[in-house]
C-alpha cells in the first residue's frame, strides 16, 4: 500500500471500532430475538464457531448465528450446501436471506480480527491453506477479512474462487475509503433486494456456515 493508502487503512480500523460498538449497541434487541428463534427452531447452539484464515494468514474463529442443524458440517455435503440443503433450518433460511446471520461478526471487528469491508476470510484448507497461495494470491491476507467484501458485490458464490481471489487482490492494490462506501452500498443493496446468497451447484457450492 502506498503511504496514502495507509493512512486511509489506520482511519478505517478506528472507525471500525466505533461503528461496530454503536451496532451491537442497537442490535442487542435483534441479537436477543433471533437468539430465542434459533433455540426454539432445532436444539444446538445459537452461534455457530469455525476457524478461518484471516490476516497475514493468521488463524482466528469467525462467529455466526447457526442456521443450519447442530454438526451439519459431517451431514450431507458436509463443508458444501446447495440452496434446497435440508440441513438449513427454517429460521436459518431467513437469516441467510437477510444476511442477518453475519452480524455476530461485529464481535469479530471488535477482536481486530476482521473489518466491516475486505476479502471473505477462507476456511483453513478451503480452496487452499495458507501456504498454497503464490506470493500474489497473499496480498489478500495483507489487510483484514471482512463481513463484506469486492468479491461478494461482484458476483458472491457464482464466482469461482481464482476469480474471487484476483478481486480480492484488486481490492487491496486500489484500497480506499472512497472503495470501502462503494462496497458496503452495493451490499446493502444486494441485502434490500434479497440478491441469491446460493451457487449454481453445477458450478461451486458455498461453505457451510
């Protein structure tokens, strides 16, 4: 990143911060609700855990809330779901379509560990582990995962992943604060208009989650 780009960067982080503390603040009503759906819906937890590569490769837990029934990831497909998965419960279906399953994630930004807007932050071995990206690819991992993300506003899951990737890449060598409003509208967008958050199965299947 240029020197300019940096300081853009540092600026985010901190507004991060302060916009993830405000959201948690006004969605703690939501959180309670959707908490009770999901209990009363299929027994298991309400926040669904899994390990994710996030910056300069560093491991974290990426929070959700489950929308899917208790250990789906050893039923079925397992780490793959197709729109019409029977593991996905009736009020996951609803959470995935709103993308109201991804707002645990504000405690993610809260850890430093990802931001409201970069590269989706990968599974461990899932395309690839870490070390199985060129040095190219890696420029990904240069800035934090995000709840939203170039890639997502460009074609989400009917994209493969070289191609999911190289956006990623675009989206670290243009950085700017200017990039990330862009992003976080069309994603609202895609949200209002209940864009699909599913895959042509044919093509590639989206991760449990």
């Amino acid at each position: 990143m240029r020197k300019s780009q940096k300081i853009q960067y540092s600026i985010k982080l901190f507004l991060d911060k302060i916009f993830a503390v405000i959201l948690l603040i006004m969605l703690f009503p939501l959180f309670i609700i959707v908490a009770i759906l999901i209990k009363i819906d299929s027994p298991g937890p309400v926040i669904f855990k899994q390990n994710r590569i996030g910056r300069n490769g560093k491991i974290f837990t990426i929070y959700k809330f489950r929308t899917m029934c208790d250990n789906a990831i050893n039923l079925g497909d397992g780490i793959f779901i197709s729109k019409n998965d029977s593991r996905i419960t009736r009020v996951g279906k609803l959470l995935r379509k709103t993308s109201i399953d991804e707002l645990p994630q504000l405690i993610n930004i809260l850890k430093s560990e990802m931001s409201f807007v970069g590269p989706r932050p990968p599974l461990e071995d899932h395309p690839y582990s870490y070390e199985d990206y060129d040095e190219i690819q890696k420029l990904r991992f240069r800035v934090l995962p995000g709840m939203t993300g170039y890639a997502q506003v460009c074609g989400r899951n009917i994209l493969t992943w070289p191609e999911r990737i190289t956006l990623d890449v675009e989206y670290y060598k243009n950085y700017s604060l200017l990039f990330d409003l862009k992003i976080i509208l069309l994603t609202l967008l895609a949200v209002i208009s209940y864009k699909g958050v599913y895959s042509n199965k044919k093509k590639e299947n989206k991760e449990v989650s």
